[in-house]
C-alpha cells in the first residue's frame, strides 16, 4: 500500500515532491499458516482477509497516525485489490466522511507477487465495490482476476517490471488524484499559469458607492442582464483564488503551502453574491450566467441549469456521452479530464459509462456551453463580469460579444484585468459589497441559501424457516447509487423502543448496516440518530423507521419539487436546519425489500438585510443537536485560469 502526503505541506523545493510512506498489510488468514503448502492450498483461503492479529494491527498504526498527525497530511492513499490490504486502508485512513481521511484507490499494479496459491487470488470488482464502497475502483478495467494463474508463479524479472511499471503511473498521478484541499483548481501542475500575486486595489468609500448606484441603474435598466463570473465570487465561501496575493497559483510560484481548507469542499455553501444572482433571476432581470468555476456553487444556489453555461465544467457533475444526461452529485466526483468514472448511466436502454465534466488544461472548452455563452452575450445589453482576472483565451472575450450590439460591460475585481479599457464601468472592490449594495439600491431581498441533502434507508428482510423469525438489513445509503459515497453523514447511531430490549448499535464506518433477526409478528419502533460531518449546520438529526413485518407497505412519491419547498419554509421559520420529510417509498420483491427515500435540511444560511457601508454579514444557523421531535415555531483548449 502506498499513502502520498501532500506536497504543499513542505517547504521549497520538496513542494514540488512526493512524500511515499509504504504500507504493509496486517497480518492475514493465510500468514498464520506459515510454510504450511497444504494449508495455504486451501480454497478457504480465497483473498485471504485479516486476522484478529491484523485487526488490531491496523488499530494501533491507525493510532500512530493520528497520534503524530500525520493523517492530516496524506493526500492518497493506493492499495492493492486483495481484501487484506483494502482492509487495512479503510482502517487506518478511514473512508470518506471521516474527518482527515483521504481519497483511497485501488491499483492492480499493486498487489503482492503474484502465487499460485488462493490467497493470492481477489475477488470480482463487483464484489470489492460492495464490501467497500468509499474505495475507487475505476482504474482496475477487468471484472475478473486475469493476473493470477492458478499453475504459474510470477518471475522475480515480471516482479520487477510490473513495479517499475507502478512507480512510472505513480509519478503521473498527481493531475487525478491531488485534490484533497477546497479549492476551484484541480488541474495537472505546470509551471507556468501567467501573471499571479496581482496587486489589489480599492476605490474609496464615496466613489465605491456612487459606481455601485452606477451598476444598479444599469441592471435596472437592462433588458438582457448577462453575468460573467470567475473565481472572485467564492473566495467568501472559503475557496481561494488564484492570482490573487494569497491565490492558489501565487503561493505555488513563492514556494508557500497552499492554505488549509476550514470545510470539505463537497458542503461548501454559496456566497450572498450567488444568492443575489438566484434573485435577479427569479425577478426576470438575469438572463444568463457564465461560470469559469468548477464548484457547482451557481447550480446548488439554485440558478436553473438552462441559464447556465459552466465553461470548465462541474466537480460534482457526471454526464452520460451516450444519452446526454446529467447527474448532480453531492460528492466530489474522482476525475477530471472528461475521463469515465466509476459508475454508470441510469437512464433506461442506456447504462453508458458517465464521465466527469471538469477539464483539464489541454481539453477544449466544450461546445454546447461555449455556444450558449457566445449567444447571450451576443444579446446581452449589460455584461456584468464578477470575480475574474479575465485571463483565459477564447472565454475571456466572450464579454466582448456584447459591445457590437451596443451593449456595456461592467467589470468588478479586486485586481486590473486585460479588458478594462473597454469596459463602460470598473469597479475595485469585494464583490460580495458591491453586489449587497445593488440590491439594496434595487430595494430587492437577498434569498437564504437553504441546503437539503437527500439519502436512503433499504429495508431487505427473509423468513427464517420456521417462519416465525425475521432475518433483516437496514441500509442507510446515498440516493447515486450503493456504491456512492454518502458523505454528509458521519456515522449513525441505531436505538429501539422503550419496550424492546435490542441492542443499540453504532455504525461508524460505511456502508451504513445492521443486521438482525426478529421474532415476526413483533411490531416496534427503530430510531437512526445521523450524525452529520464537518460543514452541516447541525450535529445531528434522528429519523423513526416503524417495523411491521406482518403488513405491507404502499408505494407512494410526493411532489419532490413542492416537498422540498415546504422544508426550506420551515427551515427559514425555524431558523435552524433538520427539519426531514420522506419523499419516496417503494418496494421490491426479491429479494423483499422496502427503499424509502429521505429529504433533510442540513444548511441554513441567510444574510443580514441590514448593511453597514455595505459589508455583508452572513447570519447561519447555529451548530447544535436538531431532533425530529423539537418544537418548532409556528404559523456549473485553456491557456489560463481566471
């Protein structure tokens, strides 16, 4: 096993290395056999898993790791497809939701000398998915073990070359898999990325608000608003930018480390900027929106995605090559460079392989979002640029469009940008200010941003039989599918009734499930305490599941669209998030099985409606324990990046 720390983390020149810690195995089944030929012949060793030895050997290098905080520092994590080794990743790294734990893949070129003997052997992909689902799996292309021969050892010379072949692909893997901090840049290093650590400059308070009233007449007056955003708009959110004195790209030129994320990137919240757009939009004033980012930011605010063009794509976006359809994930999607990814196209007679949307330096902008952002700047009146240095080549000239048709653009940015000459108005300042003055002047509300994230209890059960007992599953899984991550969701605690003397249990690692068996005509409640991860406005909320496994359940699916409103109300009544609706029930047959799909509030975020001198004040919820039974109030080819 292989685990990379993160090269910012040192000083120049080790930036611009890789620190490798290699990682033994614990010890397996087949290790306690020896030399014993026969033993180690033994079918029953298939993929051989830990043992209890292992078990506890894999606790305490965990411990040392956390213990010496090294763990904050690795970036990836490699490791072999045989079951003892992705044992030990999960169990020393951690899987995804679990605080510090980073991305973990697995490699064929990894595994161990390849033998003759079961243990050597590992088990279909499919399977490797199920049992480990915060694994990536998508660089092993066969279903099937094709390396291990069942009459032919490897040679110590194909040992030697495979390895070679492995540290050859480790060298190259930074542009996939270096993506551990919050931030828009997830392209492969090169060294030049133009001119970085621009000077910032300021107007003064009375020129900065007499432009802000310059603007808003403007957006006032326009008949055909076209937004034009950049990295600027979601530094208040956390997400650095790039060539600013502390972007992204300045501290790589100075040999500084990068800053450390305050929240995983997949729970970052949109800026009131966003949110003001999402209001201008919903007023009629906003046609269309631009996006040079790669945060999703514009699609989660709620900018509907058929006026938006995301020029360098989206993390959390997959699409379908086949059919054209696309998914909106709530994880971090693995690659980048419109590669395919590890999962699938669910629209019926499809099923193609979906590929990420996020392009890499080399890949050309894509057509059918630069053709909608060329159209609208065409007929834009107002091109309003938030938030880019106007660097890239061809989007930076997409504001342009406009001024053939007699239409203005505005630019607003901390730092000079290539087209200030001609634009009709420049504004220095922090976008977020200048924006809260428009809508002030605009006499317009800034809408809260209300997150709801959406997941999935599977309840499969059989007969014993006898029939008098039940054997059941409960599964607490991501609405994308099994294998997805789930990834606002910590761990969650699994409690009974009163009357019933069942054991609680703690799920803290995924897949979420519990097994049991129960006597069948017993009727009883089961209560899931989710506890959230970093990023969510709450702790925690607790969800009841009623069990009757002598009466059947009805299908049935609300409105989503209207169910989802009617939580963002109470949200903003309540002022507070974990407010949760089911949506969705349906079941299946074989094997019998009731999925029930789940809406939960997990973010509040509003902002102060009043003002000082224009600085924003965003007003979140406060971090405390939401439960169910709480009372409530009433009544989306490059040269640069901007």
């Amino acid at each position: 096993m292989v685990a990379m720390v993160k090269a910012a983390d040192f000083p120049y020149p080790w930036q611009r290395c890789k620190i490798i810690h290699l990682v033994r195995h614990g010890q397996a089944m087949h290790n306690i056999e020896g030399d014993n030929r026969e033993a180690l012949l033994s079918p029953g060793l298939f993929d051989a898993e830990l043992s209890s030895l292992g078990l506890q050997q894999v606790a305490e290098l965990r411990k040392d790791f956390h213990d010496s905080g090294l763990i904050k520092r690795i970036d990836l994590v490699i490791t072999s497809p045989l079951s003892r080794a992705m044992q030990t990743a999960v169990g020393v790294f951690g899987s995804e939701g679990h605080e510090y734990s980073p991305k973990v893949i697995a490699v064929e070129l990894c595994r161990d000398r390849l033998g003759v003997r079961p243990c050597d052997m590992r088990r279909k992909v499919r399977e490797c998915q199920s049992r480990f689902p915060s694994i990536d799996f998508s660089m092993i292309d066969e279903e099937d073990d094709n390396l291990w021969k069942p009459d032919l050892r490897e040679q110590v010379e194909e040992l030697a070359a495979r390895v070679t072949k492995f540290l050859k692909w480790n060298d190259g893997s930074k542009s996939k898999f270096e993506k551990a901090r919050l931030t828009n840049e997830k392209l492969s290093f090169i060294e030049d990325v133009g001119q970085v650590g621009m000077t910032e400059f300021f107007d003064s308070a009375h020129a900065l608000q007499d432009k802000i009233e310059q603007l808003a007449k403007l957006i006032q007056k326009s008949r055909h608003l076209v937004v034009f955003t950049g990295a600027g708009i979601s530094t208040s959110c956390g997400i650095p930018d790039f060539r600013g004195p502390k972007g992204i790209w300045t501290l790589q030129r100075e040999g500084k480390p990068l800053p450390e994320a305050s929240l995983p990137f997949h729970r970052a919240m949109p800026s009131m900027t966003h949110m003001a757009l999402v209001q201008l939009e919903k007023a009629g004033i906003l046609k269309f929106v631009i996006s040079q980012n790669v945060d999703g930011l514009h699609l989660r605010s709620g900018i509907p995605r058929e006026k938006l063009a995301e020029l360098h794509g989206n993390s959390f976006m997959e699409t379908c090559p086949s059919c054209g359809a696309e998914y909106l994930r709530d994880f971090e999607v693995e690659t980048i460079g419109l590669k395919e990814t590890s999962r699938r196209c669910s629209v019926e007679k499809c099923g193609a392989k979906l590929r990420d949307t996020v392009l890499d330096w080399e890949d050309a902008l894509p057509p059918k979002e630069m053709n909608l952002a060329e159209k609208h700047c065409k007929m834009g009146d107002v091109v309003l640029c938030l938030g880019t240095s106007l660097q890239i080549t061809p989007a930076c000239n997409l504001p342009l469009k406009c001024l053939r048709g007699g239409g203005k653009i505005v630019i607003v940015n901390l730092q000079k940008t290539p087209k200030d000459k001609k634009a009709n108005l420049v504004i220095h300042g922090f976008v977020d200010k200048v924006i809260a003055g428009v809508m002030e002047f605009l006499n317009m509300q800034i809408p809260p941003y209300i997150r709801i994230d959406l997941f999935q209890t599977i309840l499969t059960q059989s007969l014993s039989s006898d029939k008098k007992f039940v054997n059941w599953t409960i599964r607490i899984a991501s609405i994308h599918g099994l294998n997805a991550p789930l990834p606002f969701i910590k761990s969650v605690e699994v409690s009974f009734s009163d009357n019933q003397n069942y054991k609680e249990a703690i799920l803290n690692t995924q897949p979420f499930l519990l097994k049991r068996r129960t006597v069948r005509a017993l009727t009883f409640e089961m209560f899931l305490k989710l506890n959230f991860s970093d990023g969510c406005g709450c702790l925690s909320t607790q969800i009841k599941i009623p069990f009757n496994f002598l009466a059947s359940s009805e299908d049935f699916k609300l409105d989503k669209n209207a169910a989802i409103e009617q939580m963002k109300d109470a949200a903003i009544q309540d002022s507070s998030c974990g407010q949760n609706a089911v949506i969705e029930r349906r079941t299946v047959l074989v094997p019998k099985s009731e999925i029930t799909v789940h809406a939960i509030v997990t973010n509040v975020k509003a902002f102060d409606p009043h003002l000082s001198n224009g600085d924003v004040k965003p007003r979140t919820e406060v971090l405390k324990r939401c439960e169910t039974t709480r009372k409530r109030s009433q009544g989306r080819k490059r040269k640069m990046r901007s």
